[in-house]
C-alpha cells in the first residue's frame, strides 16, 4: 500500500514537473493578409493633448509644426539651453 502511494506521488511529481514544460508561444507571428492589430498613425495626425500646457501646440495634420512643437519641447527639457537663454 505504501509502495502504491509512493509510486502515485512520484508519477504526480513528474506530471506536474512536464507540465511547467508546456508554455504556449507569446510571439505573435504575422500572417500575410491578416489584420494584426491596430495601424499606427502619423503623430502630426493626432490632436495635441499635453503640448498646450507647455506652449507647443500643433495643428493637427501639420508636420512642420509638429516638428516645431518638439523642438520647442526639447529646448524647454535642456538645461544648459534654458540657463542660457
């Protein structure tokens, strides 16, 4: 009787162990002609939703100020550039 649950606990132990073994793939792989998720949009495409507070808003659709608007953000983020102003 011992012997019987000892054996169930070992081959329990080994399929609990080969188990851990068996993870699902997480990438994801592309499938030609497939939708895969959401397309990604041009940035100046967007509104602008935090760049009024810092005195950079872009108009929407407009790459050039977009541009702009990150330059302007970058200079405002640099301190040697702001100190020397």
């Amino acid at each position: 009787m011992m012997r019987v649950a000892f054996l169930l606990a070992a081959v329990l132990a080994a399929v609990t162990a080969l188990s851990a073994c068996g993870e699902k793939e997480q990438v994801v792989v592309y499938k030609q002609g497939k939708y895969q998720g959401k397309p990604d949009n041009r940035s100046w495409d967007n509104e602008s939703p935090v760049a009024e507070l810092r005195g950079g808003k872009w108009t929407k659709g407009d790459r050039s100020s977009w541009e702009e608007s990150i330059k302007q953000r970058q200079l405002a983020q640099h301190e040697y550039q702001r100190i020397n102003r």
